[in-house]
C-alpha cells in the first residue's frame, strides 16, 4: 500500500512524462528535430518550390468582346517576278464575340523593280511596259476568328498576352493590265478578289497592340493569260482599341 506521501509523487511523475511525451510529438511533427540534412533539403525544396511555380493563364488580360479596333500598317509584297510591292493601309474591325471579329480593309501598293526586271530592261533590252498587270490598291471584308489566347514570358520576367487569329474575306483588286498586245496602253480594271489571313495579336495594354499578319490574295489575272494571280503579303501593324 501505498503512503499518503508517495500518490502525489507519483501523480506528478505522470504528469511529467506525459508533458515530456507531448512536447517530443510537436518537435516531430513541426520537423524541428530533423537532422541538420534533413533540414538542409527542407529549405531547399522551399526556395526551388518558389522558384519554380507555374504562371498560367487564369483570366483574361485584355478583353475585346464589344470592343472596336483600328490600325495602321505597313507591308510588303515579294512574290511578283517582275515588282515588289510595299503596301500601307488602315483597318478597322469589331469584335462582335471575344473570339469573332468583323473587319473592313483597304491598301494603297507602291512598286519597285526586282532584279530580274532591272536585268531584262538593261540587259536584253525588253521593255518595262511588257509586264502585264501592276496592282494599284485593294480593300476587303473579313471575318477573323482568334481560337489561341496565351501568355509569353520574356526573359523569365513580364509576361506577354497574345492571341492568334485566322480569316476569309471578299474584296477587289484594283489594277492596270495590257491584255492586248496592239494596244501598249494599260487598262484600270477591278477585279473581285478572295483572300486568306493568319496573324498574331501582341497586346501592349488596354487599347495598345502590335499585330503581325501574312495575307494571301486571290484574283483573275489578265484573260489572255488566263490563271489566278496569288500575292502574298506580309505587315506589321498598330492596333488600337475603343
């Protein structure tokens, strides 16, 4: 049996251990007793864990539903045999949905000889007046649908915004053709035309974009030659929306 003196030394004896017992689960649960590596690939994987998070897209930055746009651009055509053509127009379009867009365009074309021409008429001595068509400016209606919206990182720092977008459209060819060889003077002739777009929308802010595009064109050459001629264009544009 036990003393009236020794039940309070016992009590306090359990109630030790159990505090000891209480404090040893904490110091393992919170990891304070790891060994110094453990310790030392904890902060680690909690440094390279920040660095190492994935910025995605969650919304979006830049809205266009409902929005109109307008831009300036300038471009060029390099798939003529005989003339470059350097183009510089203005568009303008409304974004109807977030990824549909309605947009009406029209190009002025200024030419230059390539080499080919420039060694014909110097050279074999034919005259510039035998080139058959030469454009002169063009317009068009397009219907663009952007299926991509993404984020670029540059340098690991900002992110970019981007979205791409693809297009048909209608329109007409204004141009000078010499179909008949008695007659050495040009004919002004419209031509209707059809045309394909792919391009990328660089968004700067709100109401800023920088837009890059490849056109391809599609319209009747001269009748005596028959076929359809096929420009290509390339520009570089400034967008900008309301």
């Amino acid at each position: 049996m036990l003393c009236k003196h020794s039940l309070p030394a016992a009590l306090a004896l359990l109630l030790s251990c159990a505090a000891l017992s209480t404090a040893w689960a904490q110091e393992s649960s919170t990891g304070a007793a790891l060994s110094p590596q453990g310790q030392l690939e904890e902060d680690l994987a909690l440094v390279w864990g920040k660095n190492r998070e994935v910025k995605v897209v969650q919304r979006r930055e830049f809205v266009k539903d409902g929005r109109v746009e307008a831009a300036v651009y300038g471009g060029m055509i390099p798939n003529d045999d005989f003339l470059i053509y350097y183009t510089t127009g203005a568009r303008v379009g409304f974004h109807f949905t977030e990824s549909f867009m309605v947009e009406a365009s029209f190009a002025k074309t200024f030419e230059q000889n390539t080499g080919l021409t420039d060694f014909l008429v110097d050279e074999i001595e034919i005259k510039s007046a035998e080139i058959r068509e030469r454009l002169s400016m063009f317009y068009n209606v397009n219907i663009l649908w952007s299926p991509i919206y993404g984020k670029i990182s540059l340098l690991g720092a900002k992110l970019t915004h981007f979205d791409t977008f693809i297009g048909l459209g209608v329109g007409a060819m204004h141009k000078s053709e010499r179909d008949n060889d008695s007659n050495p003077e040009p004919t002004d002739v419209i031509k209707p035309m059809a045309n394909t777009v792919v391009g990328f929308r660089w968004h700067i802010s709100d109401m800023l974009n920088v837009r890059t595009e490849y056109r391809h064109y599609f319209f009747q050459k001269v009748a005596r030659i028959g076929g359809v001629s096929k420009p290509a264009e390339l520009s570089l544009g400034v967008g900008f929306s309301f």
